[in-house]
C-alpha cells in the first residue's frame, strides 16, 4: 500500500509518500511545497490555488491509495494560524476526494508519539525519528518533510491494524 502523508501549511507543505510496513517502510518521494515562493504577503486564495495545483500533480505522479494529513491544531495565542491552517487542509481533503482517495486523518499528538513515543516531541526529535526509521543519512529537512513522513507511517500503521496483519 502507497500512503502520501501530508502536513499542511500557507508557506510551507511538507509531503512524503511512503510504502511498504511500518517496520521497514520506503520513502517513494519526499519534499515540500513552497507556496508562492513562501511570500505571505499574497492572498491565501493563490496560494490555495498553488497548493491543490501542486497536490494533484504530486497524487499523478506517485499514484497514492490514500492520503494521510495532520488535522487541524490551534494554539490559544494564535487562534489566526488555526483558520488559515483549515483553509489548505480544506483543498488537501477536496483535492483527494475528488481523486478518489482515501482520506486518514491523525492528531499531531498521535503523530509524535508514535514516531518518538512522546504526543509532545520537539521538531528535531521527530526528524531524528524518522532519520533512524527509514535509515537516512542526514536529517530530513525542513522540518516538514520529517513531519510528513510521519504521518504517512501512521497511515501505514493504520491500514496494516486495519488489515488484520498486526503492527
């Protein structure tokens, strides 16, 4: 099974399609999406349309069964991000149905432990994770490529427990 994991963002869109099983998965492809050139000073909506132009090209050339994506975190100091965040989830979940996708979505907490064993890791313990995971010889960066390779295991995890085949 192919899952393309996704973590979302206005500037940054971390993704990384994974296969195989949790405990010796493949990375197909792995990157971010730089949304306008990452300028936050153009409207959200050509960045929306940046992102569901990138996505779908991403979905065609990896071919993904499912899409796995970070659902929606807000802060109580910036319950801004939040709303904005929900914008590009909001094309990320449109985008796969109408391709016909199945759609996982995971917490950040249930992201971050089971990639380190701990809901509050740091961004540098999840990349460290996921560089001893997939056997990587350097850190995944940004950030976002190691967050996004994360929540394509939890798919992996999901759909083997799923499956009956035992995680």
């Amino acid at each position: 099974m192919r899952i393309l994991g996704i973590d979302p963002g206005l500037q940054i869109t971390g993704y990384g399609c994974v296969e195989g099983d949790v405990i010796r998965p493949k990375i197909v492809e792995a990157g971010v999406f730089r949304l306008v050139s990452g300028s936050p000073v153009l409207p959200v909506a050509d960045r929306l349309m940046e992102l569901d132009r990138d996505l779908r090209e991403l979905i065609e050339r990896v071919e993904p069964s499912v899409i796995a994506v970070e659902g929606l975190f807000a802060h109580y100091g910036h319950p801004e991000t939040a709303v904005k965040m929900a914008h590009g989830r909001g094309v990320i979940l449109l985008a796969a149905k109408q391709m016909g996708l199945t759609i996982m979505e995971f917490k950040p907490a249930e992201v971050k432990k089971a990639a380190t064993g701990s809901g509050r890791a740091t961004k540098t313990q999840m990349q460290e994770s996921i560089q001893v995971l997939f056997g990587l010889e350097s850190l995944p960066t940004p950030a976002d490529v190691a967050d996004a390779l994360a929540i394509g295991v939890c798919g992996l995890r999901r759909s083997q427990a799923q499956a009956g085949l035992g995680v």
